[in-house]
C-alpha cells in the first residue's frame, strides 16, 4: 500500500520562476493539505483541497495556488518566485479532514536562486 | 487560532534515558484536537497520537507516553528507555474541531546518542 508520494525530490529554479509540485495522496484518502517548512521551523499550513475544492487556506498570497484532479491526487503552483520561498514542501493526505491523522509525504526540496 | 510553545529547541540524551518534551499551547476553542508528529532525517512526518480536548485521560503505548492537563495547556511526551533511532524532530501541533488549519511548533530536536 504506497504512502504519500511527491514529485519531485528537489528543485531549483530561479526568482520569478513559476513551479508545480505533485502529490499523490494514501490510498483511500480524499483529502491533500500542503504545508511549507523553511529551515528549523515547524510545517505551515498553505490550504487544503477536498472534492476538488480549496477548503481552507493558511496566511499565504495568492502566488500560490493548487489542484486536485477527480483521482484525489493535487498539484502546488507557485507564481513569481521569491527567494523566501525556497523551503522543504510538504504534502499530507487524509481522508475527509484534517482531524484524522494526516499521512505525509517525504517532501520536495525547493531551491530559489 | 492556535499557537503552540515548544519551549525546548534541542535535547541530547545518551540511550535508554527517559526524556519528556514539553509543549504548551493557546487555544480559544472549547474543542479541539491535539497531535504529536515526529520528523526524523528523511523529512517525512509520522504521525503518534492525537487526543480530544475532552479526554484529559494520559495514555501509555510501549515507550511512549503523554500527558495531557487542560488547566494548563499542557500536552508533553515522554520516551522511556530511548533508542538511538529515536532522533528526530518532534511536533505539537493543536486543531481546532471548526478548522483544517494544523498549527506547528517550532519543534524539539531530540538527539538519542548511543
């Protein structure tokens, strides 16, 4: 039974860039969240996805936006990159809500130059 | 909205010590959830327990503990007789019954050396 997978591991792109990163979620899962971890700190919340729709967004601009396809599984994208925005971007599924435990992925490391 | 206090940046015990890591949290919800998730090197979080708001009754599994006072905002973790492979990063992270906005520590780094 595959956990969650995301795509992919490590990035670099440069400011202004734009970015998509991929997650596919546990089986049986509905719902995807996407965090942002810089260095040393803990996730932050960016939004989460259910029945393809944004549930619930985190304090961040609308440069980031996502997806979730009728598979369940989603996609981040991120518009005119920052050098801020370079962090570890964690996607985390569970079925119909946060309150039950979130399976997460390893991550895809985010380089801005 | 949530905000939680992991007062303690970095722990280093020698194995088979038992260590507590403390996490304090503010809340204005009546209910609402509490987690601990662990993030070791590889970078992927793994989830250990989540309790109600309502159950305050501490739980006990293998090496693992918590102990949980509503009356002071409390929700710590204690590993008994650790294991070098207990390194990793560990998060509190409370959750509102109304709300899909998990609010992370800054996390405890917790080095187990052999």
């Amino acid at each position: 039974d595959a956990g969650v997978t995301q795509s992919p591991t490590h990035l670099i792109k440069t400011r202004g860039q734009q970015v998509t990163l991929r997650c596919s979620p546990k089986s049986g899962h509905d719902t995807v969240s996407w965090y942002q971890q810089a260095l040393g700190q803990g996730p932050q919340f960016i939004f989460q996805y259910y029945e393809e729709e944004e549930r619930q967004r985190g304090n961040f601009p609308d440069r980031f936006s996502g997806h979730q396809f009728p598979n369940y599984s989603s996609e981040l994208n991120v518009n005119a990159l920052l050098l801020g925005d370079s962090a570890l971007y964690l996607c985390a599924s569970s079925f119909q809500g946060s309150s039950q435990p979130q399976h997460f992925g390893d991550g895809t490391r985010l380089s801005i130059l | 909205a949530q905000k939680v206090t992991q007062a303690q940046t970095e722990i280093s015990v020698v194995e088979k010590e038992d260590v507590t890591l403390d996490c304090v949290y503010e809340t204005r919800d009546t209910t609402y959830y509490l987690f601990w998730y662990k993030q070791p090197p590889s970078g992927e979080l793994v989830f250990l327990i989540r309790r109600n708001s309502f159950d305050e009754q501490n739980e006990i599994s293998g090496r693992y503990s918590w102990n949980f006072q509503k009356s002071t905002s409390s929700f710590n973790f204690t590993i008994t007789a650790s294991q070098v492979v207990d390194s990793a990063v560990y998060f509190c992270a409370p959750l509102s019954y109304n709300n899909n906005d998990m609010r992370f520590g800054a996390g405890t780094r917790l080095t187990v050396k052999p």
